[in-house]
C-alpha cells in the first residue's frame, strides 16, 4: 500500500513544483503533507464506499482485488467513483483545472475543494451545507464526510433534496438505515421516488426520456446540469424554468437555481412557477393550505390536483402582475394603447392609399370557446378595419365553440367559415382557410392565440411605405386568460441562417397571397412545422421580406400549445423541422448537407463532404505555430487540403499574407485559439459553399467555459459583442446564442472568408477596430449593400484567452506604432439590422430591454461645459484669411461641397434641404462633395445619405474630418464652390484653401439656440466670416446682411409625396378634437416649458371632447403634469408623420427662433389647422386668422386660442382651406427652392 501512496504523494510534489515553476497559486498546487496512510483514515475512509465500489464495478469484484487499492492506483484515472457521492466524471467536469493536472479528484477534494466551496456530486452543495451549519466550518471538518455520519437523517445536502419529505414518503428507506440522498442516488431515481415535492421522477423521465438515456444521469442531476439548462428542462408540468427567470429577472442575481429560489423564497412572495400556476390565486381561493403552512404548489401537486382543486383563476379574476415584478410588464405597460391612440389610428388608417385587404387564416381544431371568443375580440378590435376572418373548422363536438363561430358569421360579413368534413391536419385545413381568402395578403392566426389592436394597422402601414412581400413582427405569450405578458422575442431583420436553427419568425407573419398560391400553399409533409416551411418556400421564392420591430401577436401558453409546451405538444413537428431546413438547404446551394437534431435537441447540419476548396489558415500573435496548429486540425475532414502560415507581427504583415495565399477560402485565428471539436474547420469553411456566404465566424468560449465572441451588433452608437460573459447555450428575448445567425460585421478571432472579397474591400487597414470595418465592407461589397451574409455559427466552438483575442492584439500593436484610429463604421441611420431597436447590450453581452428614458432633469443640456469647450476649440485670428481664393477656371466638371455635421437621419429639418441642393445640383451636372464633420467613417455617412438619396449617395465623393483634424491634410482637390452649414462648420471652410467661392447655407439664426453668452457670441462671429449667404427664408437674409454679409434667400418647399391632403378624413360630428403638439423636454427653442401647462388646461377645460399626442424622441408625460393630459406616440417613420397630420384636427407649433420649421408647411399641406406663436419674423408666411391661429407667448393665450378652435369647426375649416391655399400658391415644389440655390451659386460662379 505504501508504493501507491508514494506514487501519489510524488506525483502530487511534481504538480506543485511544475505549478510553482509557471509562477502560478491556485488549488491545484498540491503540497505533501501528513503521513502516507492519511488517506485510509478519517474522513477520507467514509468517502471511500467499499460495497458500494465493487457493486458498481463487477470487473473489481471479479478479479478479487481490494477495492480501494483499486481506485487508488488505477480507478480514480478511469474515471470511477470512490462513493455514490462523490461523482468524478462531474467534479473533473466541474473543474477543469483539477483535471488538467491529473491530479486524483478525491485527493484534491479533501486537501482543498471543500474548502474552496467545490461540490462532490451534483446533488451536494457544499456552500448551502456549510451556511446552515457553521460549526462545521468552524471545526474544519469536511462537509461531505459530516453529512453522511450526523446529517444524513436531519439535514437537506442541496435546496432540492427534501431529506425529511423524502423520509416522510419513504418508510422503508427509514427501516434500512441507509442514508436517503445515497438511497436516491443508487435505487430511488430509478424506481421513481421524487426528490423533492416539487420534482417529478417520472414526467421528468417521460418527457426527456432521450436526453437522460445519453447523459446516463439520475433526472434530477440531468436537471441541475448544463445539458438540463441547454434544453431549458423542467421538474414538473407546473414550472417552467424559462419563464420564471424571465418574468423575475431578479432571480438570476442571487445565486439560485430557478427551482430552488421559487421553493425557498419565491412561493412566500407569491411569484407564479409558470403561466399555468397561480400562487396567490390558489393560496386565497383555498385558505386551508395557507393555514396548514404549506407551499400552494407542493400542496397542489402532492393533493390538490387529485382533490379537483384549480391551479389558476379560469374565470378571468387575476389582476396581472405587479409591473415592478417582471420589466416586461412594466416595458409593455407604457406601450398600451389608449382609447384615444386607437381613435387616432382608424383615422390615420383612412388616409392609406392603398388599404390592402388582409386575410386572416385560421384552422379550428378542438380549442376552448373562451379561448377562442379572445382571439375574436381581438381581431374584431383592430384599429385597421379592411379584414376579413377565414376559418376553416374540423372539430364539431364542442357546441359551445360552434355557437360562437356561428354567431360571429352571422353578425360580421367579414368573417367566413368552412365546415370540413373531417380533420386532415393542419396544413391541409390552412389550404382549405385559404380558398376563402379574396384579401392580396394573407395574416396567419393560430386559433387560440390573439392580436394587439394596432396589428394589422401596422403591417398595413408597413405595405404603404415599403416594397415587401413577406412582413414579420416582434411577439410575446399569453396566459390563458390573457392577463399576463411574458416570454417576448424580439427579432432582428431577416436572417435566412437563423433558419437553420429555430423558427424565429413564427408570428406574426403576413405574406402576399400570390407568393402562397404560387408555392402550392402549405405542404402536410410538414405538419407541425408546417408555417417554417411554408416561410422558407416563400423567402426561397424571391419574396421581400421586411421586420417590423414592434410586439404585434400574443402566442398563447395553453396546455395543447407549442407555446406551453414545446414539442411535447405535437411530438410529430420534429421531423417536420428536419423536412424544411432540409429543402431550404437544397434552395440555398448546399445541395448534400444534411439537418439533423443533436442529443441536446439542437437542429445540426452535416456539411457536404463533396466541396473541398483550397484554404489557407493564417495565424497572429503568440500561443501556436504553423506546426501546432496542422496536428489541431488535422483531424478534421478539410485539414489536409489548408496551407498554414503566421501572419507577422502587425497588421499589414497581417493583410499582405492573407492576400498572398493561392487559396479560395481564408481562416484567421489568433495563434492561442484552441478548437473544441475535430470538425472545427469544416464548420467554419463549409457554409461558403453557398455564395451569398461571405463570412463565417465561430462561437469562443473564455477559459472559464463562458462566451468570449459571438458575434458583434451596433447598440448606442457602438459595436458592442453579443453575448460576450454569458453562458454558451443562453436563450432570452433575443433568442438563443446557440442559433446560427447573420451579423453586421464580425471579429478575427477565427473567421473564414473568401480571398476575392478579402481583396475587393482593399484588406486590413488601420482603424479603432480593423477586423469589423473589413466585415462590413466585404458583406456591403463594391457597389454598396447586397445579398452577402456574415454567417455566425455556433457549432465552430473553441477556446481563447481573452489576453490573445484580435481587440488585445490589435490595441498593443495600435499602441506600439502610436496611430490616431479611425472609428468602425456605422450601419445606416445608426440602427443594426441584425439587432433591435427595442433592446440594448447589456452586462454579460445580454440583450436587454431598453427602457424610457430618465425624467427630463437628469437631461439638461451643460450649456457652460459646452462653451468652454467651444471657446477653446473654434478660434480664429482677426488678420486671417477668410475669403475666396482665386483659382485657375477648371476645364471639366465643375465641384461643390457641403460640409455637413453627423447626423444618422437624413428625413428631417435642414439636413434634408441640404440634401436636396447637393442631389438637384448633380442632376445639373456639378459633382457632389460632402465633407461630414465628427461623421466616423466615409461609408456610414454614404449609407445615411442613401437611405433618402441613393443616387446621390452613389456618385458623392466623401470625406470625414475629426474635430481635431486640419481639413486641408485631406488631399480635396480643389473646389469651385463650398458650402458651410452649421455654424460650427464655418471654422472649417474659413480654414480651407483650394475653394473658388465659400457659402454659408444660413437655416436659421443660430445664436438664439443658445443663452447669450460665449457660445451665441461665437455663433454670430460667423456671419462675419465674408462667406456668401444663401438664406432659407427673406429674414434670414435680412438679418445676415445686418452683420455686413451679402446674401440672397430661396422660399422653402413642403414634401407633397408625404404631405398631402389625398386620403384625409374629417373627424365624426360627435368625436374629440385631435390636437398634435409639436414640442419636447430638452429642447428649449420650441417653448415645451409654455406649452406643457397650457396643454394641461386646455384638456381639463375640454376633457374627453380633446385628444392631444406627441410624437419623436421618447420622454414621459408624468414628469411635466400632463399624465392622462397628452399621450406621447414615439418615435415614427418619416412617411407616418404624413399620416399622423391628415389625421389631426389641429397642430400646435411654438418656435423661439427667426424660421418658422417646416412644421407649419407640412401640418397646413396635410390639412391641419396650424396654431402657433405670433413673431415678426415668420409674417410673410402666417397670417392670423386667415391661414393660421397665432397666440402670444403666455399659458392662458395659449389655451384660449385652442379652445377657440376646438368649439369652432367652421372657423377650423376656414383656416384650414386657407393653409391649403398658401402651400399651392408658394410652397408646393421643391425643384424650383431647389432651382433657386442653384441659381444663387452659378451667378456667384460667373461673377
């Protein structure tokens, strides 16, 4: 025996003197102490099981040795256990450090896991021991060795091991004397006894009978471990684990396991389990089970179910959920529509131009009349009025839901029914709904979930301002009776590759009919995924395929629903997912590769084995050579056909041996990566077979098993990783990070890409974050956004100190050679379609609701700091040069530039006057220059022009300049002409040479944006600057001249494709006036502080007979005292705020400044009477009481002029004929405002 021990004790000296030689402390520096038969005695000999060894292990038994000689020398390296609780495979899973060493998990257990708080078996939790017996920690004894001699029979080992419960249900475990967690262990899980009131042995086997069979654990270890949490498994039919910590993200900080928080604290606080338990419902409904002190659940599964009692309120007498118990509860609360929101709608509705009919398709099948009579009310509630409702019903032996659905066709011609003979499945019944449709889209409705009122209004708002086919919305679920909210997924733009994994599309989806009809409708091969396939044929069919980032359908958690239950609801539905990815993988070019679910339950494709492109690897930074890496993937099926080579020290070494290699596919990875699987290339390489793939990146796992890349989305004007600390297989409401998804650019810490593309974007070029910009440009490609997709894919797996990532290695190199960085660009108008506008990346890269924003005072503008930082930064000396600069006459094209600040935006205010110059003065033949100053990048600022402007976005040379940077270090060839916008812009074309003329684009006079002071002083400064004025409006050019500028002035003009009056519905004779305000907190020039209590006054004097909204930047009425006084609409698309003013009675405009806005111009097209401030300069536009309604600058003027028009509709009427009669007669073109400009500056040219 003494040789083993020696062996050990020698083996244990070598670790700590070869830890101690890396320069490394941790547990795993094991010392020798004590004598060499220690481990026979004490506590480790009742951590040793002799019986139970050689009964677990018959090949010890058979050859006659002892057994615990055995596991000394050879058992603990093969990975057998010493007890029934002490679990090596899991303590060596648990911690791979011990692991790494070799080192005999039992030894390390007892010299410094316990201390340490490591557990020895799932099912011990050596903390949760410890905390409830102190002396045990203060005696330093071990925790597992004290339970199992003194705590066996009084202590729990973990929160979901009832020791006394399970006693208590067990005699004959009472009788034996064995102790009861190594009874469950050993026979108990297998026989069925529950550990747990709460946890159920035999559902748990019988829904996750395939999982446990491949874990080969007892269920509720398989629950408590990470295959549990990767299938999001539940202990019984009452909780559901995803839920729970969704609807009480609170939990998730205290340590617990949703389960144990719910049985130790949650139920006392009243928190539901599930959507299908009601705590407080079921403790007050039956006040014995509160008073005998047990929990409402235990008691409802272990008797109350058998007794007939009800686990929820059925009859609708639950009020929802306190909103600060569950965010999305109190996120959505603020979003409800109003009474008077949905008055507005149906009357922005009418002014739709198209006004398509949609068809609902609903297949009945054996659903509850009350659940169905919901969804009725639901649709018979949308604010969009042009439906119709087509069932087809298979189910007749329910004649309370046959009344209802008889009903409801005769009272609404809108609602058309076909009784089926027989049932034939879903797919087949959606076909037949669908020959009633006559609508040129068609919704889809499951029969027992339900819509938002404003559902169909805003996919009918979708089709009015975008081409599409296909438009998908954001969603949550509902209970049964539709009090409560939960489980919302909010989804980003349409990413084919999410596909491949989960249908995030499901609801709700509204497709044009003749895509469907097309396709042959839905196919019963699918049944149960019938919808994703359905969507996949579709989208595999040319459809235009929008998102519509808001929450439109209500899935609901009924006990036959896939919402509740997953696929344990329609078990047939798994093969039907496998048909349809597999036919989209045949539609997208991956013509072998096969789809297949993986144990876990995760849908895997089998990449063709046929396509072998030549790849080269090419490694940076320290941590493996070309000689390492060919054994790492060697293994896999591409190894063989890689070129493998070091990237040099830097990044253009970098770049120049990525353009190098004679190879079709490239693979950069950090030199320390370490692939988790041998298939690992191949993941990474076999997507591109598909030539839409420009990229593919990898999921990297941080050494501690956490995610280090997933994938990269811009959030708050940044680049930020997803998921980036939390678990790999995290799901929440952005879905899974263990989906393939498609991503706006992606990091170098493994990625494969093709060659060609890698060059066409020009390779690595120094940048804040290089790897992201060469993304980016590679998917939008030469000629700007196109089809490629950056692929993420989650089964490329490896590990990466986060010190050898491409950010750490990119800032030491950046540092090392002092470069000032460029930011990454930006995606069009700041928003990532790959992610949500409704969330943000929070800690632990989750994605996170975002929320209102602070109340106005905790926003105010620091107009001091801002001066001073004027004040140093825009200087100027008196004797400079400031003028124009003779240059010889060009002889080609002529050039002008605009210098413009950033913006993401271009719909609104004067960047779209200034647009609209640069594109009227290209289609006359003058080349367009914009010079965006404090834009990040060329291309973000070419892709915001675009999204209004996309010809001239095309033919724009660009430039960007930071505030510190000299404009003329640019290299702009020179310039016939230039353009200064805002006034900060006027300190750069003062310092600019090789400009023929300067300009000044004057909008507005600008120093009364400002308090007087330094800043307005700076401001005015600028209009001595000898630049040529070209004023929008005639005041302005007055007031510039008073400053000893010349100047000339153009008339501005009204958009008529958006502002109109075609479509416009007058309000009904008895319904409320509706008042639009145009003015928010936080921005003082339109007087929101005089507005708001006039508002206020005007709604209590009027009270329901007035209707007042806000819309744009989110800020909250309740903090300026016009809660149930103003409703706030948020932010809208440009082409909505048409709509919104054809539907408004009045506008309300106050504006401090010398420009009117282009409010009044598009409130008066629309057909709004405006209502706004006297001031001297805006005379030649409104005119009292002829076009407009003019009040001083006081809260009761305000009011009394409001009030006048809510009780005069003749007088409304008038001025509004009056407002429409200025735009037609002045303001109604912008190519002759346009021709104006132009007309200015070519004078100027010649002269």
């Amino acid at each position: 025996m003494s040789s083993i021990f020696d062996s050990l004790l020698s083996s244990r000296n070598t670790v700590h003197r070869a830890r101690d030689s890396e320069g490394s402390a941790s547990s795993v520096q094991l010392s020798a102490h004590g004598q060499p038969g220690d481990l026979g005695t004490g506590a480790a000999r009742k951590l040793f099981d002799a019986d139970w060894y050689l009964a677990t292990y018959k090949d010890v038994a058979a050859a006659g040795v002892d057994p615990f000689a055995h596991y000394l020398e050879h058992g603990f390296g093969e990975g057998r256990s010493p007890h029934a609780l002490f679990d090596t495979s899991w303590y060596l899973a648990q911690n791979p450090d011990v692991a790494a060493a070799g080192i005999n998990p039992l030894l390390h257990y007892l010299d410094h896991g316990a201390n340490e708080g490591r557990d020895p078996h799932p099912l011990f939790d050596s903390s949760w021991y410890l905390d409830r017996n102190p002396d045990v920690l203060a005696a330093g004894v071990n925790p597992l060795a004290h339970y199992l001699e003194h705590g066996s029979r009084a202590q729990n080992p973990h929160p979901l091991f009832d020791t006394s419960w399970y006693l208590a249900r067990n005699p004959d475990v009472v009788a034996t004397g064995i102790n009861p967690l190594v009874h469950y262990v050993t026979v108990g899980a297998a026989e069925g006894r529950d550990p747990h009131p709460l946890f159920n042995v035999t559902w748990y086997r019988t829904i996750y009978q395939e999982a446990l069979a491949e874990a080969d654990r007892d269920p509720l270890s398989h629950y408590l471990s990470r295959e549990g949490l990767r299938l999001q498994t539940n202990p019984n039919r009452y909780f559901d684990r995803n839920w729970y910590l969704q609807t009480y993200p609170d939990v998730v900080g205290t340590g617990f396991d949703a389960l144990a928080h719910y049985a130790l604290i949650g139920a006392g606080e009243g928190r539901d389990p599930s959507p299908l338990f009601q705590t407080r419902f079921y403790g007050s409904a039956y006040p014995d089970v509160i008073q005998a002190g047990i929990s409402p659940l235990v008691h409802f599964l272990t008797n109350g179910e058998a007794e007939g009692r009800e686990p929820r309120d059925l009859h609708g007498r639950t009020a929802p959920l306190p909103a600060e118990s569950n965010s999305y509860t109190d996120w959505l609360s603020r979003r409800q529509m109003t009474k008077a929101h949905a008055s507005l709608q149906r009357r922005m509705a009418e002014n739709f131009t198209q006004k398509p009919l949609i068809s609902l398709i609903v297949p009945i099948y054996k659903v509850k009349a009350s659940v169905f009579k919901q969804l009725l009310s639901s649709v018979m509630a949308q604010t969009y009025e042009r439906w119709e409702l087509c069932l087809a019903v298979s189910y007749f032996d329910d004649t309370d839901l046959l009344a209802v659905i008889d009903r409801a066709e005769e009272e609404d011609a809108r609602i058309k029914v076909r009784r089926l003979e027989t049932n034939r499945g879903i797919s087949h019944n959606s076909n037949d709904a669908l020959t009633l449709a006559t609508g040129t889209f068609i919704a889809l409705l499951d029969h027992d979930d339900a819509l938002p009122p404003d559902a169909l209004y805003e996919i009918a708002r979708a089709i009015e301002s975008e081409d599409g086919d296909f438009f998908y919305s954001d969603k949550d679920a509902v209970n049964e009776d539709g009090s409560q909210h939960f489980h919302p997924l909010f989804k980003p733009a349409w990413s084919p590759e999410i596909m491949l994994s989960a249908n995030y599309l499901t609801h709700l989806n509204v497709i044009r009919r003749s895509f469907i009809t097309r396709i042959g409708g839905w196919d019963p091969e699918t049944d149960g995924a019938q919808d994703w396939d359905l969507f996949l044929r579709v989208a595999a069919a040319g459809a235009r395929i929008r998102h519509i980032p808001k929450v439109l359908y209500n899935w609901r958690h009924v006990e036959t629903s896939v919402a509740a239950r997953g696929l344990d609801a329609k078990p047939y539905a798994a093969q039907g997912q496998l048909t349809a990815v597999q036919r989209w993988l045949r539609s997208q070019g991956w013509t072998e590769a096969e789809a297949a679910f993986t144990p876990e339950g995760y849908i895997r494709v089998r990449w063709s084995e046929a396509w072998r492109p030549r790849i080269g690897l090419v490694l940076f930074g320290a941590g493996g050579s070309e000689a390492a890496w060919r054994t790492r993937i060697d293994a896999g099926r591409l190894g063989p056909h890689t070129d493998i080579r070091h990237g040099g020290p830097t990044l253009a070494t970098l770049s120049e041996t990525v353009a190098s290699l004679d190879a079709e596919i490239v693979v950069v990875v950090p030199a320390a990566l370490s692939p988790m699987s041998a298939d690992w290339l191949t993941e990474l390489v076999a997507p591109l077979e598909n030539p839409d793939i420009t990229a593919v990146c990898g999921k990297v796992l941080d050494p501690a098993g956490q995610i280090l890349d997933a994938g990269w989305v811009f959030s708050d004007r940044e680049w930020r990783p997803l998921f980036r600390g939390a678990d790999p297989f995290t799901y929440g409401i952005f879905g899974s990070a263990h989906w393939f998804r498609n991503f706006g650019a992606a990091s170098l810490n493994g990625i494969a890409f093709r060659t060609a593309q890698f060059v066409e974007a020009g390779g690595l070029h120094p940048a804040a974050r290089p790897d992201l910009a060469l993304t980016g440009q590679m998917r939008a490609g030469e000629a700007g956004p196109s089809s490629r997709r950056i692929v993420y894919n989650p089964f490329a797996t490896a590990v990466l100190p986060p010190e050898h990532s491409f950010e750490q290695w990119w800032l030491r190199n950046a540092a090392a050679r002092g470069d000032a960085l460029p930011p990454a660009p930006k995606p069009a108008g700041d928003q990532d379609p790959y992610f949500n506008v409704n969330l943000f990346v929070g800690e632990n890269g989750i994605p996170k609701l975002r929320g209102l924003p602070l109340p106005a005072r905790s926003q105010s503008h620091n107009y001091e700091a801002e001066a001073a930082y004027f004040g140093q930064v825009l200087d100027f000396g008196a004797d400079s040069d400031t003028g124009d600069i003779v240059l010889p006459s060009g002889q080609g094209q002529r050039r002008i530039a605009w210098i413009v600040p950033d913006f993401s935006m271009p719909f609104y205010g004067g960047i779209m006057t200034i647009l609209r110059c640069a594109e009227y003065f290209r289609q006359k033949g003058i080349a367009p220059v914009i010079i965006g100053h404090g834009s990040p990048d060329a291309e973000t600022l070419r892709n915001a022009i675009a999204l209004a402007f996309p010809d001239l976005a095309a033919a724009l040379e660009v430039h960007t300049l930071r505030a510190d940077e000299d404009v003329n270090s640019k290299g702009i060839a020179p310039l016939d002409g230039a353009f200064c916008t805002l006034w900060t812009t006027a300190f750069i074309l003062r310092n600019m040479r090789n400009v023929r003329k300067k300009f000044y684009f004057v909008q507005d006079y600008e120093p009364l944006f400002y308090p007087a002071g330094t800043t307005s002083s700076l401001v005015e400064a600028t209009y001595q600057f000898d630049f040529f004025g070209v004023c929008n409006t005639e005041p302005l050019k007055h007031l510039y001249e008073v400053f000893g500028g010349k100047a000339e002035f153009f008339t501005p003009a009204v958009d008529r494709d958006v502002f109109h009056i075609r479509g416009r519905t007058e309000k009904g004779r008895d319904a409320p006036v509706t008042i639009f305000n145009y003015a928010r907190p936080g921005h003082p020039r339109n007087c929101f502080e005089l507005l708001a209590p006039a508002l206020a006054e005007v709604k209590r004097r009027h009270k329901d007979g007035v209707q007042i909204f806000t819309a744009g930047a989110d800020w909250r009425p309740e903090d300026h005292g016009l809660s149930g006084a103003v409703e706030h609409l948020g932010l809208m698309p440009y082409a909505a705020t048409g709509d919104l003013y054809r539907s408004c009675d009045i506008g309300v405009v106050a504006m401090a400044t010398c420009h009117p806005s282009y409010l009044p111009f598009e409130l008066m097209a629309s057909g709004a009477v405006v209502c706004t401030n006297v001031n001297r300069h805006t005379t030649w536009l409104l005119r009292h009481l002829e076009n407009a309604c003019l009040f001083e600058m006081s809260k009761t003027s305000i009011a009394n002029a409001l009030t006048s028009l809510i009780t005069d509709a003749p007088l409304r009427r008038r001025l509004s004929e009056g407002g429409l009669k200025t735009i037609q007669q002045g303001y109604r073109d912008w190519d002759a405002s346009c021709a104006r400009v132009y007309e200015i500056v070519t004078s100027q040219l010649r002269g």
